[in-house]
C-alpha cells in the first residue's frame, strides 16, 4: 500500500496581498458571468451552443485587450469556464439548478 504524505500551511498574506487576492477573485467572478451570459445570449438569439474550447480561445484574446483580466493567470481563466461548464454539466445530467450568476459575496 503507497502511504500519501500531505502538508498543510496557512497563509498570513499581508493587506497589499489580500487585496489583490480580492481583485483576482473579482476578476474571476467577472468572467464567469461574462461567460455565461454570452452562453446564454448565443443560445437564445441564435440557438447555438458554444463548446468550452471555443469560449477559452475567445476569452484568451479578450485577456490580451483587457490589462485587469490578462493579469489572471490563463490556467486560472481556463478553470474558470471548467467552472461554469461543470455547473452546465450538473443541470442537464443530475437535474440541478441552471447556472446563476456568480454573486460578490459568493464567488470563493
């Protein structure tokens, strides 16, 4: 049997720190409705459904214009839209809710 070690450290960011924790979690919250809505959009007026690699390539050019969303790692944004399409997943297979917008206080 293989024995598994995990660490555990806790961090004690200082308020420069914090902040822009806080900003790069706005940011995220910020596209993950954005992508969503156009989801959205883009099936009500058009009735298409865009794949999760299409909406990560046009997010990537729009990280490129936009200087607050760029600075998010790309990883980060891609996981954003995992985010969103596991939401999407969980309403069509196991009956869930439809995804909502993400709310300031709620987004973690």
């Amino acid at each position: 049997m293989k024995q598994i070690k995990t660490y555990h450290f806790k961090l004690n960011p200082t308020r420069a720190q914090e902040q822009t924790f806080a900003q790069w979690l706005g940011s995220c919250r910020y596209v993950y409705n954005l992508c969503l809505d156009y989801k959205k959009q883009l099936y009500t007026s058009h009735k298409i459904s865009i794949n999760k690699n299409d909406i990560q390539k046009e997010l990537s050019a729009i990280a490129k214009e936009i200087a607050w969303i760029g600075c998010i790692h790309s990883q980060t944004l891609q996981e954003v839209t995992d985010r969103l399409f596991k939401t999407y997943e969980g309403f069509f297979k196991q009956g869930k809710g439809f995804p909502k917008f993400a709310k300031r206080n709620q987004y973690q």
